[in-house]
C-alpha cells in the first residue's frame, strides 16, 4: 500500500466553515502543532500591522485564558471553526481527540488568521496526524452571523435609500449594540425609514449566497493576504448587495430576524455612528429594555406606557430641579449667617475659623464672597470643610501677614492637604481628613 501523501491544509478563504456556516461538527487532522511563543515589541517593530494583532496576547486572554499558561499553535487540515476578520470575531468551540484514550476536549477560544494559515490557540499540544472532532459554539456564530450579514443588508438598504456609503463598522460583544459609521448625521425621520425597509427586506426572505470569482477587483483584501494562492468571497444578497468579505453569513435574509437602529454619535467632525442590533441580540436587548420600563414605571408609580412613563420622570425632573433651586437659596442664607458671625470676630490681628462638614467648596466661595469687603478691615479667615476620612478643602483669607504663617501651620496639621497660593488668599485640597485633624485646625486658629 502506498504512503499517504502530505496534508496540504485549506487556506483562508476555504475553510469549512466559511463554505457551510451553518455546521456545528467536523472531523479533520492535524497538520501541526508548534509552542506559541509571544512577540517581543522589538521584534514585533517590523511585523505588518495585521500579522502584529494576529499575533497579540491579550487575544487568548480576553476569554478567561491565563497570561501564565502556555499555549500552541495548532494547524489543522481544515477548520469549521471561524479565524477572526472581516470585523467579525473569532468562534468558540473545542477539539477532541477521535481516539478516546487521547485525552479530553479542549477548549479553544481564538482563531487567528496568519496570511492564509488558520491558527488554532490551544493550551494543549497535539501531535501532528491526531484526528479531531471540531465542535463549534453555535450560538456564539449564529449571534455573529446575525450581526455580520445584518450589518451587509443595512449597509445595502443606505447605500440605496439615502446614497449613504458605510465607512467602517464594529460588532460589539454578546448583549451589546454595534455600529456602522456614516459619513454625516441621520434624521430620526430618515432612521426610521432606513429600519423600515430593512425589515421589509428580511421579510422578502432574500436568498444570501458565496461566490469566489476567479479575475477579482476586491479592495478590500488586508495586505498580508495573498490574492493569488487564496480565495476571495463575494457575499451576495440577491440583487441588494455583492461585497467582497471573509466572514461566515446567514443563507436568507429571514435569518437576520429584525434589525432595530438605536441611536447615533457624531464623531470626527461630521461623520457619525449608527447604533443598531439585529435578530436575536436585538430581541434580546429590546426585551431588556422594557423589563427595566416596567420596574422603573412601578418606582415612579405610573404607567407602564413609553409616553406615561416620560412624563413621570419629566415630572420628577422638575421636582428635583425645585429641590435643588431650594437648596440654592438655603445654602446661601446658611452663608449669610455664617459669614455675619465670622464679620462680628473679625479685626485687625485677629483670626477666625469655620467648619462646614457637607458642602464642600460651594459653601467656602459662598460665604468668601459675603466677606470681600469686611476682610479689608483686617484679620484672616480659615474656612475649611469635609469630615474625617472623607475629602475636604481649605481656604485662608485675610491679611498677608497672617495669611501665609497659618497656611504653613494648616500644611503641618493636616497631612494630606495639597494646595498654594500668595498673599491675601491661599487654598488647598485634602485628599482625606485624618482623625482630630479639623480640632487640631481650629485650635490653631482660634488660640
């Protein structure tokens, strides 16, 4: 019998699980096996910048993987486990051994791209020749395959609804919104119809296919990717879409669901991020949300309606913009007193010391300002506030003669007040009062 021929494993581009997305178990071999070994920044310097994130760290890691452990890199002769791009992330999922006497599953929890090799991170070695079994997490693909042909379609649905040309797009994790970025802002109006008719188009349950071109114009492609020797795929959504991407797809637009549009961020100028969330991910969240609606309506004692429970919080807006008005003015009658007691000690030579634990610096300026004019007739004031163990503030005004003694006593006292100043003022900021240390303060002042 003649030997086996070598493996020549599938590049990137024909990965199994970029031809059938939607299989969950696949059995190949091992092609080889080689100890991860993390690039140092100086060797890294020269590297592509692709190849760099390919090979970063804090990608096993991210999942739980310890920084500590050791890692391979695995080579299979296919894969139906994704390699993270295209902005779609890396799947999930485990290898095990066909031979039980092997050993147990091993959890794999990223998948990079290294030109047109597809790297399995592995704690554990295998040995070249070793026959797997590759199970994929599918609800982690489904999730991202919503999100990812989703994002195909909504781009579809502005490029021809608003002439609105997608200039970038990142997934968020699991529970969290994505995004596309537009280069101007939407109206809600124009949101609305954009939601509109992309649902139409799920609804139309558009068939989603792959095709691989051989005279391709793809511009796209990342610079470490070897046209030539691998495979470039178009996604087609029916007459819709056809775009260049490496991503794994639903196969009709029904699978997408639903696609809500949140809202939107201006960034960089005029160009804008549209938040949105799609199939599953999207019920998910917009279920969520009105869970927390209702419980909100039930603290505000209201109704659960949107516009009900609006009006509540706006009501309680209101209140609590009253309350605060009212606090204002208390606040500053509080000032007036405190500062017609400090003014009835003051005198030339003389100090005066004064303590307010709540309010912080809002009360210090508000009495400082009461005394702008009395302190010309001479004598200095200490106002400082905060509490023991929490943080607090200090001002001195007055005369320069006593101004600047008191501050060097108030920089002994309390120690871990920072502050400066020259003259008639001086201000300082305590990171936290120890205690005894207001006491000590005020004795200082007042002996």
């Amino acid at each position: 019998m003649a030997a086996a021929g070598p493996v020549f494993p599938s590049v990137v581009g024909a990965l199994r699980c970029q031809k059938d997305s939607y299989l969950r178990v696949f059995e190949t071999e091992v092609v080889s096996c080689t100890e991860f070994i993390p690039p140092k920044s100086a060797q890294a310097n020269g590297k592509h910048k692709a190849q760099k994130k390919a090979n970063d760290p804090s990608k096993i890691f991210e999942n739980g993987g310890s920084p500590d452990a050791k890692y391979w890199l695995l080579e299979l002769a296919d894969s139906v486990l994704f390699p993270e791009g295209g902005g779609q992330p890396t799947d999930h999922g485990s290898l095990t051994p066909v031979l039980a006497d092997v050993g147990e599953s091993i959890q794999i929890r990223s998948v990079q791209r290294h030109g047109l090799r597809c790297i399995h991170f592995s704690p554990k070695p295998l040995e070249p020749g070793t026959t797997v079994r590759q199970d994929v997490d599918f609800h982690r693909r489904w999730d991202h395959m919503q999100q990812h042909t989703g994002q195909h379609l909504l781009s579809a649905v502005m490029d021809r609804v608003e002439n609105l040309e997608t200039l970038g797009w990142g997934m968020g994790a699991e529970g969290e919104m994505n995004y596309v970025e537009l280069p101007r802002k939407l109206s809600d109006e124009e949101i609305q119809e954009i939601q509109t008719r992309c649902n139409e188009v799920i609804r139309d349950n558009i068939p989603i296919t792959v095709e691989t071109p051989q005279d391709t114009k793809a511009e796209s492609l990342p610079e470490d990717y070897d046209k030539e020797k691998g495979v470039v795929r178009f996604i087609k959504i029916g007459d819709l879409d056809y775009n260049a991407c490496c991503g794994t797809h639903l196969k009709q637009t029904s699978h997408v669901s639903v696609i809500l549009l949140h809202h939107t961020q201006t960034i960089r100028g005029t160009n804008c991020r549209l938040f949105f969330t799609c199939g599953d991910r999207a019920i998910n969240m917009a279920t969520a949300s009105i869970d927390k609606m209702r419980l909100i309506a039930q603290s505000l004692s209201s109704g659960q309606k949107p516009a009900e429970v609006q009006a509540s919080v706006g009501l309680l807006g209101d209140r609590l913009a009253e309350s605060r008005k009212k606090t204002s003015n208390l606040l500053k009658e509080i000032a007036k007193y405190e500062s017609d007691r400090i003014k009835a000690a003051l005198g030339p030579g003389k100090t005066v010391f004064s303590h307010r634990a709540t309010d912080g610096l809002d009360f210090i300026n508000l009495v400082t300002f009461e005394l702008k004019e009395a302190i010309k007739g001479g004598g200095a004031v200490v106002l400082a506030s905060g509490e023991t163990k929490e943080p607090g503030s200090v001002m001195i005004i007055g005369e320069t003669e006593l101004v600047e003694p008191l501050a060097v006593k108030a920089k002994e006292t309390i120690s871990t007040v920072k502050g400066g100043g020259k003259g008639e003022k001086w201000q300082g900021k305590v990171t936290e009062w120890q205690k005894g240390e207001v006491d000590a303060l005020r004795k200082l002042v007042v002996s």
